[in-house]
C-alpha cells in the first residue's frame, strides 16, 4: 500500500495553507489560547522564525494531491538561556486528516528531527521536550503518550477562552543522549 501522505521541511511561503488548517482552532476550540486568527504573512514569519533557530517545521502533504494535512514544528520551551535544551513540540491537522495515521507519522518524524539536531544548534543536544495541552483533549493526550511522554502537571484554570475557564496539562518526555 503506498503511503497516503509524505512529510517535508515547511517553508515561508507556505503560510496561506498553515494559516487555514491553523485558524479554526483558534476562532472554533480552546486547543490554542490564540484568539485573533493568524494571516499568511504572519504564519510565513513563524516558520521563519522557527527555521532560523536552527529548529524543525515539518508538513505531512497528500501524496497525490499535494494538499497540506497538518504540521509540527519545534520551538523554544522558555527563551531563558538554561532552557535551550527544552523544547516545546506543536502539532495541528487539517480537521479532514484526523484519525487517518498522519499526527502520528508528522510528530514521530518531529521528535526525530529533534533528536538529530546539527551539534551547531544552539538547542543541541535537545534533553527534554515539554508539551502543553489545553483539557480536555483526548486525542492530544494519546498522541504525546504514543510516544512516551508523560503528564508531569496541570496548571489549573490557566486560560479563559470562549466563555470558559481551562485547565492546561503538561507532557514530557526526556530524551536519551
């Protein structure tokens, strides 16, 4: 069977696409405590961004249609100095690519990006990756421990968005050096 979908690296000008797979989330859920929905430009930017910092931002692509499905990419955890080894996976889907395998195989190849990172990066060798989870999100909490991360703590009544007050989980998983 040939694969339904294929991942590659992100690039600016795929802000657009980023920008509509994004944006439900932030008008129509709590999974994201941005509440103005995001431009191209501005989602250009963020992988920018995220690039320059020597860090990954992968898109898993239909195979046939070329159509975006989802991405994740890896930011800083903190900006503090002591934190760069910590980073912060983010993964979103097309609301069509749920619960066809591509969270599955876009966040297995971010973690092993992460675990590849060049010895030039500022954040080598990553020791640590610390997801936060807007609750409840069962789909996000069985991804991340597919993987082996744990939930270390809940931040109680953290955000307050669409009306309602959420509580935000955190998962980690330390990575073998």
């Amino acid at each position: 069977m040939a694969p339904t979908h294929v991942i590659r690296d992100a690039t600016p000008a795929d802000g657009a696409a980023l920008a509509a797979i994004y944006n439900p989330y932030v008008r129509d859920t709590v999974i994201t405590f941005e509440t103005d929905p995001v431009d191209p430009e501005q989602m250009g930017a963020r992988v920018t961004k995220v690039l320059s910092a020597g860090l990954p931002w992968l898109i898993a692509e239909d195979a046939d249609e070329g159509t975006i499905l989802g991405y994740a990419y890896a930011g800083p955890f903190q900006e503090r100095p002591a934190y760069r080894f910590a980073l912060e996976p983010s993964i979103y889907l097309d609301l069509d690519a749920r619960g066809r395998g591509v969270g599955t195989s876009l966040f297995g190849a971010l973690i092993e990006r992460v675990q590849d990172l060049p010895a030039s990066s500022v954040h080598a060798p990553a020791h640590g990756l610390y997801s936060r989870v807007a609750l409840p999100n069962e789909a996000s909490a069985a991804l991340h421990e597919r993987f082996g991360f744990v939930q270390v703590g809940t931040f109680g009544e953290s955000g307050l968005k669409l009306g309602r007050w959420i509580d935000v989980g955190v998962w980690q998983l330390l990575l073998e050096e």
